[in-house]
C-alpha cells in the first residue's frame, strides 16, 4: 500500500539516486527523499541500503523494511521532512516516534528543535507533564522540562491530591534528574510563603538599599502614615489601634517625583500580615494566580480590618476593592519579579 503525500511521491520523475522505499510493519511504502534521512555517509539508512544489502527493489528503487508501523513511521518521516509538524495526541504514540527516531539515527539538531516544538504545545504537556518531562531529560530539552515542570505544579490547582505520575520510561533517567522535578514543586508552591517571610522578617534596610526593599509605598492598602494619636483623634476604636501597634514593620520604597527613590519603615496593621500568610498558605495548596484573589480570604481580611471599629467599617467597600487591586496588580507581580530577578526557581539539571 502506498502511503500519503508526501510519500507516494512518483521517483521516475526525480534522480533515482535521489530516492528509496521505506516499507512498514503493515506494508506502507514510504518513498523517501534520501537527504532527509541520509545525515552522514555512515548513517543508519545509508549503510542500509547499500547494494550488497538490498534484497528487494520497487520500481528500481531500494526497499528497506522496518519493524515498525506506519502510524510510528509516518510522524516520524515528517519530523525529518521541512513543512507543517505532525498532529500526535497520544503521548505512548509520541514515546514510540521518537524511539525510532534514535534506533534510526535521525536525532540531527533540527530533527529535535521540531520534537521541542510540538512537546511545548502538545496536549500531554498539559495532562501529563511528568513524563513530557521525562522525554524532555532523555533528549536534553531543558525548555520542555522547565515547561513541564511549570505544567506539572498547575497541576496541583485542578488536582491537590495528584502525585506525579512518570510512566515506566522514568527508568530511563538518573535519580538526581527525578529529584530536580520534585525539588522544583516543592519550591515552587512555596514561593509566596518565601516571598511572605522575607518581607515580613526584615528587621532593618537602609534607605538607599531599595533593591532589598520589595514592597512599594504608594499602592499599599492600608494608611501608611499611621500614628495612634491621630487615629484617635479620628475616632478609630482601641482594637484597631492595637491592630496597628502590634502589627509588623516593613520596609517599602517611595518613588518622589523629583527626586531618587528611597526606603521608609511602615507600620502595617496586623490584618494585612494575617492577609499575606493566608495567601502564602492558599497557593501552597493551590499554586494558582487565583489564589492572590480568593474571596473568601479577602472577606477573612476585612472582617479583620473593620470589625471592631465602626470608623473602619464604614470604608469597608473601598477597602475590599484596594485590597483585590494589590493583590492582583502588585502583589502578584512583586512576587513574580523577585522569583525572577533573585532566581529562587531554578531546575537542576547537568545539562
């Protein structure tokens, strides 16, 4: 049987030289443009087809007969082929594709930038991100195994209870390589309660040292002018005073207008600590953007804020929504540039 386009290609219109017949398990005849699967004199097919090895021609052409099907031959050929990258949804299917690739010594750079390019955007890498990873080490595709590694941590959002699930080709990787992968989760869900406890244990910055200073003055939700007399000048109760006196003291840069940024020591009420380390605590469980906007731990914080005192309760409303701004807008984002700028997230990988 003759395979599909581009492999039913008719050879006498072409140099025959150029040209041979890959037949399949199940008797698909590929014909083959030799430069594609000819990647030095001593390659697998070249040494194949050699006249004292070839048993059977078809229309003049070698015929070289593999033990594979051809739904492995197919995607595999065309992996090898320039144009539009095969479809392969089924993750067995792939393993089995590229396990012919190395038996056949078709692995060339480009051969594998083209398996990078599909793994990245292949639905196993989102349901199945672990052994994705897998494949991503055995080839030495550090991008596909930082990508997996990402997906797997989603993972635990939809799936809290999911252990990863590697298949048996884990086997085929060192130790240390699947102890990167479960460090990097490890680390991973615990970035916001990292991020929590650095800022809120910094017992002194100076004030040019705005780099260590990571929280930025102006959006802050709560007042960061506080001062006890004027709160109670401003009718505010005792508790939310007390909220405020027995809060932390943190460090946030001030950007003047006209002038170079520095460091102020702010005092923040103890509601907007309990805030951060419930949100420390939520994507530790569920290592999602969601988790910086949960309602129900925005709810927590303005009962918090506002319950005893009726000053603060009538600027609930305001208070909930600058609380969701922060949150999404710039506590996710501090979050985010510090794991980048500090490499707190790294996979460990000799390769």
């Amino acid at each position: 049987m003759e395979a599909s386009p581009p492999f039913n290609d008719c050879p006498s219109q072409h140099n025959n030289e150029d040209y041979m017949v890959i037949r399949t398990k199940n008797k698909y005849d590929f014909h083959v443009y030799r430069p594609f699967v000819f990647f030095s004199e001593g390659s697998f097919f070249s040494n194949l087809i050699k006249d004292a090895q070839v048993s059977e021609r078809k229309n003049g052409l070698p015929v070289a007969t593999l033990e594979e099907d051809s739904e492995v031959i197919d995607p595999l050929l065309r992996l090898c082929y320039p144009g539009k990258l095969p479809s392969i949804n089924i993750f067995e299917h792939f393993s089995e594709v590229l396990n012919a690739a190395r038996k056949y010594c078709l692995e060339s750079d480009l051969f594998l930038e083209r398996v990078e390019e599909i793994l990245m955007s292949s639905p196993f890498m989102k349901s199945q991100p672990e052994r994705v990873y897998v494949l991503g080490v055995q080839r030495r595709m550090k991008g596909v195994c930082l990508e997996a590694a990402k997906r797997s941590v989603e993972m635990t959002r939809t799936l809290p209870q999911k252990l990863p699930y590697f298949g048996d080709e884990v086997k085929e990787i060192t130790g240390s390589e699947l102890l990167s992968l479960l460090d990097y989760r490890e680390k991973a869900t615990r970035v916001v309660a990292r991020f929590v406890e650095m800022i809120l244990e910094q017992d002194h910055v100076d004030s040019d040292d705005w780099d260590n200073a990571w929280l930025h003055l102006e959006p802050l939700p709560f007042d960061t002018s506080f001062e006890s007399n004027r709160y109670r000048e401003l009718g505010h109760s005792k508790d939310c005073i007390e909220g405020f006196i027995s809060g932390p003291t943190v460090f946030a840069v001030v950007y003047p207008p006209d002038d170079l940024p520095f460091v102020h020591a702010v005092q923040a009420p103890i509601w907007w600590q309990d805030f951060l380390l419930d949100i420390a605590r939520n994507y530790q469980a569920h290592p999602h953007r969601s988790a910086f906007t949960d309602p129900d731990i925005i709810r927590k914080a303005i009962a918090r804020a506002t319950d005893w005192c009726s000053k603060c309760e009538k600027d609930a409303l305001n208070l909930s929504l600058r609380i969701r701004d922060w949150a999404e807008s710039e506590f996710m984002e501090l979050v985010q540039t510090w794991v980048k700028e500090r490499e707190i997230l790294k996979l460990t990988l000799e390769f």
